[in-house]
C-alpha cells in the first residue's frame, strides 16, 4: 500500500466532517442535499489528487460504453431488483413483522409528472449522488486507508451498508435493513467490477427508475 500523505488524511478527515454537518446538522437541503455533497466530493477529491477528481472516485473512461451502461447494466439491474421484490424484501418482512413504509412514494401513484420528476431526482441525487459519496468517495477511501486484504472489503461492504440502510430510516426498520442489503450487494458489484462507477451509478439508477414505475401502476 502507497504511504498516505497528510494532505491525503486531513482532507477527507475535514470532507467527512462537512458531510456530517450536511447530513445530521440544524441546515435541511432535502433534495439536492446529495448533489451538494457530490459537488464538495469532487472539489476535495481535486484537492487530494492535484487534479484528478473522478478517476480517484472510479469513473473509469474505457469502461464507458453503450453495452456496459445501456445493456449490462439495466440487466444487472432488474435481476437485483427481482431478487429484491420476491427474495428480499419478503424475506427481512418475515424477519422484522413490520412491513416497508413506502408513504413517502404514495404521491407518484398514478401521478404521471410526479413519476417524472421522481426519475429525475433518483438519476441525479441516488444514481449519481449515493453512487459518489457511498461507493466512490466512502468506499475507495476505506480501501485507501485499510487496503485490500479479504478482511478489509468485508468490513468496507459491511460498515457502509450499515450506514447506507441507517440513511433510509423514513423507510422503517424492515425498508433499512433491505436497503443496507441493496448497498451491501451494489457495493459487491463495484468492488467485483474493479471499482467501476460509471456502472454501478447505471445499475442504481435503473434499478430505482424500475421501482418508481412499479410504484406509479401501484405494484408496490
């Protein structure tokens, strides 16, 4: 492992911190609260790296393709989220008695623009948004600290998913844990796909665009 520099351990000390207040402190930013914090990733990843921002986050050039991100992808995708409709979210909701709490989608039944606009927001603040700061920013940091030993990913995988499941706590107990479950599973694939994150903001923008349009036709 590369010796890290105290550039490379102050900046994402104080970028934490500041993600932290984002997220947790007294200023609420509701919707475009991941797309500032994606921005701010960015900014100090430029700072960290003298300049090179999205190749430290993942965004790999030469896996930028039509087949990866138009074909593979949304493929990807739907199996997850088969799994997730009949393996799942049945499974943790036997576990937990409780079902998910999807009232805060209510509103996108059979809403055409809402539905929309919904896209829109989950491409920009959880395809793009989530995929920077848990996978791109979040995980290749642990990575770059702890390193790659087997131990190591588990724990990466394994705390993040935590984290991301904790983040969806309007979902309830049961929408949590399937949630830090989809984190854990899309973290996997990022990791498997050599930290690929064109691909796994493809993968979760699809699979939340497929949830979205199950919700408008009231199938969830």
């Amino acid at each position: 492992m590369n010796k890290i520099t105290l550039r490379q351990t102050l900046i994402p000390l104080i970028t934490i911190a500041i993600i932290c207040f984002l997220w947790f402190g007294p200023i609420r930013i509701s919707y475009i609260e991941n797309i500032i914090i994606s921005i701010l990733i960015i900014i100090a990843n430029y700072i960290e790296y003298k300049g090179k921002p999205f190749s430290a986050l993942g965004f790999q050039r030469e896996k930028f393709t039509l087949k990866n991100i138009l074909v593979v992808a949304p493929l990807v995708a739907l199996g997850l989220f088969v799994f997730y409709v009949f393996a799942l979210v049945p499974g943790i909701t036997k576990l937990t008695g409780v079902p998910i709490d999807y009232s805060n989608f209510d509103e996108l039944k059979g809403n055409l623009s809402a539905c929309l606009i919904a896209l829109l927001l989950v491409w920009a603040t959880a395809g793009f948004g989530e995929e920077i700061i848990f996978r791109g920013y979040f995980m290749r940091q642990f990575v770059k600290f702890f390193g790659e030993s087997k131990v190591s990913i588990v724990l990466n995988i394994v705390l993040l998913a935590c984290f991301f499941g904790f983040m969806h706590g309007y979902q309830g107990i049961t929408g949590q844990i399937v949630a830090g479950s989809v984190g854990a599973l899309l973290a996997l694939i990022f990791y498997l796909r050599k930290y690929d994150l064109w691909f796994i903001i493809a993968v979760h923008g699809f699979f939340d665009a497929i949830a979205i349009i199950c919700i408008y036709f009231g199938l969830a």
